[in-house]
C-alpha cells in the first residue's frame, strides 16, 4: 500500500517510518525455526548463550517485494520509484540475524541513550557525500515481538543535522569507518526514540539517521534484520521543479536549504567490501555443520538444509554479487568480530544495530 500523508509526514519530521505487519507469519516461522540450531545454544538454558549480541550470516534470501511487499512499496516511493534502485546490490533481504540476548546484568542496569555506545549510520561499502545513496534507506524487519525495554534500537531523531552539515563542509567524502568523526554528537541530541515493535513489522530509516542498539532488559532472543536499499544514482539535490523524493527532502530540511547546487564531490566515488562481513562470514561453516548433523539425527535429507552455501558455485557466486563480497576491501581497517566495535558491560555500554 502506499504511505498515507501522515506516514510521509513522519517520515520527513522523524526520519523513519513504520509499516506493520509487513512480513508474513509463514516466513518468519520458516527462517526462525532452526535458529537455535545454528547458534548452537539451547533456546530453554540461558546459561548456553554465552554472548549477549551476534550477527549471524546470511543462507537464505529472496526478492525484497517478497519477503515484504508492503514494505517494498513504502521504500519504492521514498525514493522516487522501483527503477531508482539497484537491481542487484542487496535486492534480496534475508535471515542475517542480529540477536540481542541481554543478560541478567541488564536487567536492572538502565543507562540513558545518551551514554550507548556504537551511534551509527550504515555504512561500511563505500565512500560517503552529502548526495550518497549507497545507503539510502536502512531497514529494520522485525522477526520477533520487540517490548518496551526488549532491546529495540535507539533513534536519535535529530542527530542527521549534524552529519548532513559535516558531509556538505567536506565535498572530499569520508571512507568508513565513519563512526569517530560523524557520530560523536549523538551525545548531545535531545530527541531519542526506542524501537517498538510486532514481529512482522518492518522499519523504514532514513540512511543517515543516527542509531544503536538498545540494551535488552528482558534477557530474551531479540531478532531482527538490517539490510538497505541502494540506488542507482546518488541523491539530486539540485532539482530544477524542485521535485525532491522524501530521502532528499529529509537531507534538504536538514540543511535548512531548498537546493545545494554548489555541492560537488571532489573525489571519485567508489565501493568497498563490507568491513563487518568477515567475522559474520567465519561463521557459515559452523552453521552448516550444526544443520547438516541436525538433519542427519531427525532422518532429514542434506537438501532439507536450506543455504546457499549448499547450492552449487553460480548461487553463491550471485549472492557475493548480492551483497557486495565481490567488491575490493576499502582502505579502513576490517572488523573480524564483534568486538571491535561491540562493548560489554565490562567495556563500556553498547553496540550497534
């Protein structure tokens, strides 16, 4: 369906928008139902789950209109249309969990937003600008319930000001990690919004809004997805009918600007294989292993394993295609786990997503 004037209104004021029920129950039970298996913890003995954040690697996909048509239609027109993105880089969404267990720590430690760690904006493949739309929109599906205090992601609603502000003063653009000169001002915002939500609900965020995990209190499995929508062209910000999508809206209302037509990069631009995808990908073999011999002791057959992992060179050589796996490593440094830029209690506060 297409966004109601209030949806776009929110959009445009807070930088995100919500479409329920956007994921169909029969999905949701399909892509879950062997996750405890690929974790390898027994989902009714918390002692097994010996960390409280991971991002798992991603065997299955599908077309984004179909894991979520409702959605797809609602980021096809907050950014001007289907033939705006990007026929192949992340087109298909599937079950890269992020999973956020908490622990019995959190649950009576409640720090304020304003002193998490890990405030981001997506971005570990490319070089970013003021008109960058590698990263157009950033995606949340739902594929648990997320109560109040269940570890949803904090939003910082009046954080892109700042970032839109940087990346116009430097035309040279950024390579990631960003984090230590876009992001320290998240501190200071006043607007903060915690993430709640239904499974099957999915969230649309504007790719510069700043965000981070929440701290999950209710030491339970929190499940979500995070991929993006990429375009094809970057943002125009220079609009002769002044037609600008509702992304570019967002980055102009920012500005306080109706047009940037002085705004040019001044390098080239380019793409990188994703920083933070060596220490998820370690993980496939494990995975694969626990599935296979999962099925092999219910008297499955190997095909009842469902990854891409398992169906031949030319599959996985599109889903590397898919996710940008392909590309060169930028000049940033890798993150090979989740430590380098996920903070216990012991370290500190937060992560990201």
């Amino acid at each position: 369906m297409p966004l109601t004037h209030d949806q776009r209104d929110h959009f445009l004021e807070h930088g995100w928008v919500k479409v329920p029920n956007a994921i169909s129950k029969a999905i949701i039970e399909e892509w879950t139902k062997n996750i405890w298996v690929r974790l390898g913890y027994d989902e009714n003995d918390k002692s097994t789950w010996l960390e409280e954040y991971l991002k798992l690697p991603r065997h299955r996909e599908i077309p984004v209109e179909e894991l979520a048509p409702g959605a797809w239609e609602a980021m096809c027109e907050i950014v001007g249309g289907e033939d705006k993105i990007d026929p192949v880089r992340e087109r298909y969404h599937g079950d890269q969990f992020i999973i956020n267990f908490g622990s019995d720590y959190w649950e009576t430690a409640t720090p304020p937003p304003q002193e998490l760690r890990g405030w981001h904006h997506d971005n570990d493949w490319y070089r970013q600008f003021l008109d960058s739309s590698g990263n157009a929109l950033t995606i949340v599906h739902c594929f648990t319930d997320i109560p109040p205090r269940g570890g949803g992601t904090w939003l910082a609603e009046d954080g892109i000001a700042s970032i839109v502000k940087y990346l116009y003063d430097h035309p040279e653009g950024l390579d990631p990690p960003l984090e230590k000169v876009l992001h320290t001002h998240t501190k200071d915002c006043k607007k903060f919004v915690q993430v709640e939500a239904k499974a099957g609900d999915t969230l649309i965020l504007h790719g510069l809004l700043p965000h981070t995990n929440g701290v999950n209190h209710l030491h339970y499995a929190r499940v979500i997805t995070n991929p993006h929508v990429n375009m094809v062209e970057p943002f125009n910000l220079n609009r002769s009918d002044g037609n600008y999508t509702l992304c570019e809206q967002v980055i102009l209302r920012a500005l306080g600007r109706e047009s940037v037509p002085e705004y040019k990069p001044t390098r080239e631009r380019k793409r990188y294989h994703p920083r933070t995808a060596p220490f998820k990908r370690v993980r496939v073999e494990p995975e694969l292993k626990r599935m296979l011999e999962y099925a092999k002791a219910h008297g499955l057959p190997q095909d009842s394993v469902d990854s891409v992992y398992l169906r031949g060179e030319e599959e996985i050589r599109l889903h590397e295609q898919r996710n940008g796996y392909d590309q060169p490593h930028g000049p940033g440094p890798i993150a090979y786990s989740n430590k380098d830029y996920f903070f216990t209690r012991e370290e500190g506060i937060t992560t990201q997503d």
